[in-house]
C-alpha cells in the first residue's frame, strides 16, 4: 500500500508506535466508550485481536524506502 500511495505522488510518512497488546487494548476500549470527536466505529475485542495478530513490524528494505519514525515512547 505504501508503494500505491507514493506513486501518486505523495510524501509518506509512517509513525510507528510500539506500544504492549493489553495498554493498545485498554487504549481501544476507552475510545470506544469515549467516542470522541474522531470516533468512527466501535472496535470489538476480538477485531482487535485479528488486527494484533496480523501486524508485521516493518523490514529493513521497507524502512529504507520510505520515512518511519519510532518514537520512544508510545
């Protein structure tokens, strides 16, 4: 997908946070209580976990042609 988008002509940049499964878990959970401003739709647990489960980590070859940032803290 990466590739799509810079073919058409856009910069990309990619914020990588890594944060442990249960604190992105309880992150989900209170957005889907909170439905804040930015709220589209409830994410049920276990369409959390197939999303968790499917993550790969970028490789190096990704990580070399496009902009990633790791922040140090997530």
């Amino acid at each position: 997908m990466l590739r799509q988008i810079q073919h058409t002509g856009f910069n990309v940049t990619v914020h990588v946070l890594d944060a442990p499964k249960s604190i992105r878990q309880k992150r989900v959970q209170q957005r889907n209580i909170e439905q804040g401003e930015t709220f589209s739709m409830i994410v049920p647990d276990h369409i959390f976990e197939i999303a968790s489960d499917m993550w790969e980590a970028p490789n190096e070859i990704e990580i070399e042609e496009f902009n990633f940032i790791f922040p140090l803290i997530a």
